[in-house]
C-alpha cells in the first residue's frame, strides 16, 4: 500500500470519527447524535461532547443534549420491541432471506431474554453503558413487555449516571 493512499483512509477516518457532521449543528447536533446512537446505530457521542465542551458549550446544556437523545432512543428501541414485530408482519410476505433473518433475530432475542432474566431492572440500568448490545437489551424488554413506567424510571436513571460520568469527566479535562 502507497504511503498516499494511507494518509487517505487515514485522513477519512479521522473525518469519520470527528462526526462533523454534527458538530456543525453545535447542541442540536448532539442531540441528534445521542438519539441514533442510542438506537443500535455505533456513533461515538463522547468525541462530539469533547469537541463541544473544548469550544466552550455550557456543560449542563451539554448534558441535557445527551440525556434528552439517548432517553428517546431508548424510548424507540422499547417501541420497536414492544410492537414492532406484528407491523413488519403485517407490512408483507415473507422471503427465504427474511425467514432466515428471523430465525438469526430469535436466537439473539433468546440471549438478551436470559440477561433480563438474570440480571432483571439491573440489566436495563446497565444498559446505557454497553454500546449496541445494550441497545437490544431495550428492544428485548419492549419484546418481553416489561412495565413501560418502570423501564423509564430504570432506563433514564441509567443514562443520566452514564451522562453524568462522561460529561463531569470531560468537563474536567477541558
């Protein structure tokens, strides 16, 4: 490989990994990057809260960004698990490579079944630390149809300490 073509991957990695995408967009951007992230999507937000706080942003503003996105991502992924099933049985047939999906579907919703057996509303406050994996954690609770008030209360709980932890921690190195 060419040392050119290095420093090019290289350059559109950084590019990719500085999500200025939504820096440009200041809070709101952050907002919108905490609620995709929050959805199984892996977008890094700490990079952006970095990049935020080093320009000045309020740190409580910041906060609030992270908590509102990430609590309606979690709120999406419930939904999605919660009645998602029977729209997307509804919406059409079902072909050889959706049948196989599905069957790939049921077997990670049989694992996150057994880690909310075993680690229960605990599971779920954790959840917010565990990138992607803890995005279907919430899905498979709308899936098993916890109680709605009680995963809220466990989910925000979670995602504010997350918040919390990250933001006070960056705030203090910038």
């Amino acid at each position: 490989m060419s040392y050119e073509l290095f420093m090019e991957y290289y350059l559109q990695a950084q590019e990719i990994l500085a999500n200025t995408t939504f820096q440009e967009y200041g809070i709101i951007g952050l907002f919108l990057n905490s609620l995709l992230a929050a959805t199984a999507l892996p977008l890094p937000t700490e990079i952006l809260t970095s990049a935020l706080l080093i320009g000045g942003e309020n740190i409580f503003l910041v906060a609030i960004a992270l908590i509102t996105g990430s609590v309606i991502g979690g709120i999406l992924n419930y939904s999605i698990g919660f009645g998602g099933s029977k729209l997307f049985k509804k919406i059409g047939r079902k072909s050889n490579v959706e049948e196989h999906v599905e069957r790939d579907i049921e077997k990670q919703e049989k694992k996150h079944h057994k880690l909310l057996n075993r680690f229960g509303w605990s599971a779920i406050f954790f959840a917010a630390w565990i990138p992607v994996v803890g995005d279907l954690m919430l899905i498979t609770a709308g899936v098993k149809k916890m109680k709605f008030r009680k995963f809220l209360i466990v989910m925000t709980s979670g995602k504010i300490v997350k918040t919390s932890v990250v933001v006070l921690g960056l705030g203090t190195l910038f």
